[in-house]
C-alpha cells in the first residue's frame, strides 16, 4: 500500500496541492476497497502477484472539473517498470463496473499528448482546462457500447 500510495501522489501531486502526503493517500486508497462501488481502485498484478499499475474510479478528484463525473483516476504505474502494466485489462475492468453501477459516460483528464492514446481505446476530446501547472484534455467514454 505504501508504494501505492507513493506512486499516486508522484503522479498527481503537483495537480492536487492538497494531496501531497503519502501516508493520506494511503488512507484514502485504504477506503477504495469495496467492490463495486465509487469510489473504488483496482489493481493490475503480474503473474506473480506483484503490482505493476492500479487505475481508480471516482466521484471526483478535483475542483475545477468536479462536473465532470464519475472519473477514472489515471493509471498509476509501478517504479521501475517498462509498460507491463498496459493491456494488463484494468481499464477494461473499470469501464464494465462503472457500467454495472449504472454509470452512462466515464470522464478522465490526461495532457494532449496521451489523450491520442485514449482516442485509440474509445474516448472522446470533451473539454480543456486547466489544473495547476498544466493544461489537460477531459475525455469521456459512453459506456453503452462495447468495451474496446
């Protein structure tokens, strides 16, 4: 948990100012267990149980795009690895239970240069805005269609 934790807030400290403290990701992190829920983390693990990356659904996780909700967290890899934790599923995993949540469309913020990834997967350009340091492009994904 501690390593997770650290990861997320290397990932998204400079955006959420008030989320810079390992140990309190920690204890929100420790609130995402349940299983089909918001808000709720899930983890993508190697063949041997190590813990390459986790993405999270959120009711919202910033003030200035809390309109934009549920959110999928971004994915959070593990230090020192390559890109094992892609196509791992965990994405997939948390669109169909935020489909059985009965959620509609799925938000997520990333920078310009990754959203072209997320376009790949389903995702739509829906807002730029502006988060701390960086500019960042909203995606949404309705999630009546298939999950790619």
């Amino acid at each position: 948990m501690d390593t997770l934790a650290a990861s997320h807030v290397d990932a998204f400290g400079a955006l959420l100012p008030d989320w810079t403290d390992p140990y309190q990701a920690a204890a929100e992190l420790r609130t995402h267990t349940r299983a089909c829920a918001i808000p709720s983390t899930l983890l993508a693990l190697d063949e041997v149980g190590d813990w390459l990356g986790s993405v999270s659904l959120l009711q919202e996780d910033h003030e200035h795009i809390r309109q934009y909700s549920p959110l999928a967290g971004q994915p959070v890899r593990a230090p020192v690895r390559t890109r094992p934790w892609r196509r791992r599923g965990a994405g997939r995993a948390l669109r169909g239970r935020s489909r059985r949540l009965g959620v509609g469309r799925l938000y997520l913020y990333c920078t310009a240069t990754m959203a072209g990834w997320y376009r790949t997967l389903g995702w739509r350009d829906h807002d730029t805005v502006v988060l701390g340091p960086l500019q960042v492009q909203v995606m949404a994904v309705d999630l009546d269609g298939p999950v790619r």
